[in-house]
C-alpha cells in the first residue's frame, strides 16, 4: 500500500493496515494509535532530562510493530518526525526500518540512511541486545 499518508487520512490508513485477528473492539486499535503518544512522551522525557526508558518504548515499538508491520515506519515517522532520529535505532533493533519511506506527510520519499542515529540510544539497546 503506498498510498499517501497525512494528518487527514491517519486514522482510516491506520485502519486499512491494523493487523490484528484477535481485535474485539475499536477501543483496542485506539489504545493501540495511543501508545504513539506514549512513545512521543517518553522522548520527550528523555530530551528534557536524560532519562530514557529503552525497554518501555521498545515494548511499545514491537506492540505496534506487530499491529502495523511493514507500515509502522511510514506511520510514525509522520508522528514523530521531529523525533525520529531518537525512534530509528529501536525500528533498527526489531528490523523494521525500510530504506525508503515514501508519501508521507509533505515528503514523496525519506531516505532513512541520511537520518542520524541518537548514539545514547544505540549504546542502551546493543546492551539490551548483548545483555
């Protein structure tokens, strides 16, 4: 699906690619969409005092990756833009960091190699991921 996504259509493009047979009500996809904002305050907090909750937000990253899959880039790079170089290592970590992500909010394609790593999140997930 390379449909593009912006601000109006979020929520219907999240709808068409939500992925998950065990749903049984739309407040599960919303509390879902949700845990974008979690991941934006958790950065957040992480910017304001250096703290940083790797495994909270990489649990949150896998629950969406697994709801959204090859489309979770897309997605939230349009939420969390600004953000973004902080959210790349995890999609790294867990694999789901294309190289191209194309049509979303006022880009035709983000070329994610030019996006810098944040080298105090890649330190704290290669112990994560060597630990």
């Amino acid at each position: 699906m390379n449909e593009h996504l912006t601000d109006e259509n979020f929520l219907i493009y999240c709808a068409k690619v939500y992925d998950n047979p065990g749903m049984t009500s739309t407040n599960e996809f919303m509390e879902d969409l949700d845990r974008i904002k979690y991941i934006k305050k958790l950065i957040t907090r992480y910017k304001e005092t250096g703290e940083l909750k790797e495994r909270l937000i990489l649990n949150h990253i896998i629950t969406l990756h697994n709801c959204f899959n090859v489309h979770l880039a897309k997605i939230l790079f349009l939420k969390t833009e600004k953000q973004f170089h902080h959210i790349k290592p995890f999609l790294i970590m867990i694999n789901a960091l294309p190289e191209v992500i194309n049509n979303v909010g006022e880009h035709k394609k983000v070329y994610t190699d030019g996006i810098p790593l944040d080298i105090i999140i890649v330190s704290a997930l290669r112990k994560i991921n060597n630990g």
